[in-house]
C-alpha cells in the first residue's frame, strides 16, 4: 500500500472553535513555565503550539509530562 508524503504545509486537524477539520500552523515553542527569576532557566518545556487558518485560536500542548 502506498502512502503519500504529508505536506507540512497544509496541516489538517480538528478545531473547537470551527467545530470541524481545518488547515492548522504547527510549531514546536520552547515555553518559560516558572515566574521565579532565579529558576526560569531550569523550568523551559517544548510545547506544540497550533493555530487555526481560519478563525486564528491557538492550541498549545506540553511535549513532555515527566
């Protein structure tokens, strides 16, 4: 069976806020989570970070839950 390449491009999921499938933007952030100066170097965590074509909401999700 063959499989097509996906597009990185055209990234199709599901959106609350439209209430079906849309084209998202996908991207991996690394995000800050301490407010604390003095540890805001030790607490950064990789975040997949998507955002609706159409109507613009975000959607983050923390990668790592250790």
């Amino acid at each position: 069976m063959a499989t097509q390449p996906s597009d990185p491009d055209n990234v199709r999921e599901n959106c609350p806020e439209c209430d079906g499938e849309t084209i998202h933007d996908v991207r991996v952030e690394i995000r800050t989570e301490s407010d604390q100066q003095e540890n805001s170097e030790f607490s950064r965590e990789p975040y997949r970070v998507s955002v609706c074509r159409t109507c613009d909401s975000e959607t983050a999700t923390r990668m790592n839950n250790a």
